[in-house]
C-alpha cells in the first residue's frame, strides 16, 4: 500500500513538471526583445535631413514592434566619405538588425552593400538614392525616398502657376524667361533627376538659362557662387531654381547681402527656415517631400525585418511630394 502512494505520488510529480513544459512551450512568452538599428546620416548639418532623423527616432520609439523595443545609435559623417566608410564598417561588424542608411556618396554604394551583403546585413537606404544596379546587390536592400524627377517636375509647374498668377514678369522685356539653375552634386542622383525633371517640365516654355551652378547641397556655397556672378547677370536673373531649400536659403542670403529684390526662388525639402521666407515673401515656393509617410516606411519595413515577415515586392518606395507655396 505504502509502494502505490509513493508511486502515484511520483506519477503526480510527472503529470505536473509535464504540464509546466507544455505550457512553457505552448504559451508565447512576454519576452522585452530588442531591435538593435544603426542609423547613418552624411551630415547632420543638413537642416532637413538632421530633422528628418530625429522624427524617426521618435517615431521608432513610439511605433508598436509588438513586445520589442528599438534601440537605436545615430552615426554622423560629417559630409566625409572616409568618415562614414570607417563607420560603416564598424556597423557591420556589430550586433546590428536593420542599418538604415544615408550615404555621403551615394555613386560609391556599391562597396557598402557588398560588404553588408557579405555580413548578412539587413539594409534600408533612404533619401539619397543609388543606381539601379546597385539595388540588385542584395535582396535585403530597400530604398525609401521621393521621386526626385517629379519633384523637379513641381518646380516647373511652379513657374507656370507664376506666369499665371502675375506673379512672374519679364522685367526686361526680353519675352525670354532668365534663370539660374543651382544644382547639388553634379553626380549625385537625385540631383540628376531633379534638374531633369524640372527641364523636360520646362520645354515648352521660353527659358532661357543664364547660370548653372553646382553648390553641393550648401546654403553657404550656393551664396558664395553667386558671388562670383558678374552684375548684370545677376540683375537680369527672374527666377532661380534650386535642387534643394538650403541651396535656395543661401539664395535668398546673396541677394539680401546686396541689398537687391530677389527673384523667384524655388527650393525642394520644404524645411522650417524655407517655409517662414515664404511667408515673408522671400522665396515663392518648395517641394514637400512628406517625410512623414517616409519614417512610416522605414519603421514598416523594419517591423517585417525582425519579425520575419515578408515585405511586399517593392524595395524601392517612394512619397509623393506636393507643391508648397504662399497661401496654398
């Protein structure tokens, strides 16, 4: 008798440590697991991308990744391609789950994203696009961003709306429209698309081109160069078109300096400084990129990544940007 007690005793004992196991291995668990992001920048300097990043980091912090948490490390290059290069190697050599990535130069992607490839890295470049083929390097590579061509197609719409809106006029009666082109990096891609699409948007118009400078993205740059403009060009000048708002903001300083009514200044990126000259009646317009549905799209796409899920096919997305001037 005291035999059968012992045994159901430690036939009980087994039914329960069963019943844990089964439970332990049915039931999900409320793990706190982490999603390690690395984040590169090529120059927080960049008023529209620096804004950009901490709208992300924000938005990472707040976004529903179930029961993770993103813990995030931001990386500044400064503007240097050496710089980022040193950091891009040390993030893929680190415990990273999705690098999010803004290249200094996005022609030399390549090296980058054979390297991430070759260390299993999952890579979202953003709003400095790369070249098709590079995009084929790997299938854990997306690209989140706007159309840059459509972008620089809104600009000639822009001045069409002008002409329409006697907004623009022909100060010397030459029946020829007089601009300047400022364009970021001469190879730069976007920069590329831009001008292009802001040319083919302008065919049938009769522009007649006075300058096309190249100022690297840069406020104090775009104003030096017009600096070394002659003055009569720079008085003939009706209307300035900029690939991007830094680029027009440093516009709108060189004619502030001389003292002189600025022409039409059109910019891209709608940042917070463009938008207060627009209402001031210093530049016309911008181009609003919606870096809101961006950081939606990133933060999407890293959810499928450490979920395991299967983002859609589409590895190059875009925003649909919008037309940004007085009282519209």
């Amino acid at each position: 008798m005291e035999n059968d007690k012992k045994l159901n005793r430690v036939i009980w004992s087994l039914v329960v440590i069963l019943a844990i196991i089964l439970v332990l291995i049915l039931v999900p668990q409320n793990k706190n697991k982490y999603i390690h992001v690395g984040i590169a920048a090529y120059n927080m300097e960049d008023e529209y991308l620096s804004d950009m990043i901490y709208e992300l980091a924000n938005q990472m912090d707040a976004y529903d990744f179930g029961s993770s948490r993103v813990v995030y490390e931001i990386f500044d290059a400064e503007g240097s391609v050496r710089r980022q290069d040193r950091q891009l190697q040390y993030m893929c050599q680190q415990d990273f789950d999705v690098l999010i990535v803004n290249l200094v130069k996005p022609s030399l992607a390549a090296n980058f994203l054979n390297m991430a490839a070759n260390n299993k890295k999952k890579v979202i470049l953003f709003n400095r696009e790369v070249d098709e083929k590079d995009m084929s390097i790997s299938d854990n590579i997306w690209y989140v961003g706007t159309d840059g061509y459509k972008a620089g197609e809104i600009q000639g719409k822009m001045i069409v709306d002008a002409i329409d809106g006697n907004i623009y006029s022909d100060s010397n009666g030459n029946g020829k429209i007089d601009y300047i082109l400022v364009e970021g990096e001469p190879t730069h891609f976007d920069s590329i698309r831009r001008t292009k699409g802001f040319l083919e948007s302008t065919m049938n118009l009769p522009m007649n081109q006075l300058e096309d400078i190249s100022a690297d993205w840069s406020r104090e740059m775009a104003c030096e160069e017009l600096k070394k403009l002659d003055r009569e060009t720079v008085t003939e000048t009706e209307i300035v078109v900029c690939n991007n708002d830094d680029m027009a903001l440093g516009v709108a300083d060189f004619y502030s300096l001389m003292d002189m009514e600025p022409p039409i200044i059109i910019g891209i990126n709608n940042t917070v400084e463009t938008g207060e000259k627009i209402k001031e009646d210093i530049i016309y317009g911008t181009v609003d990129n919606d870096i809101e549905s961006q950081i939606e799209r990133i933060c999407t796409v890293v959810s499928c990544i450490t979920d395991g899920k299967k983002t859609d096919d589409n590895h190059v997305w875009y925003s649909i940007p919008i037309e940004v001037i007085k009282n519209k």
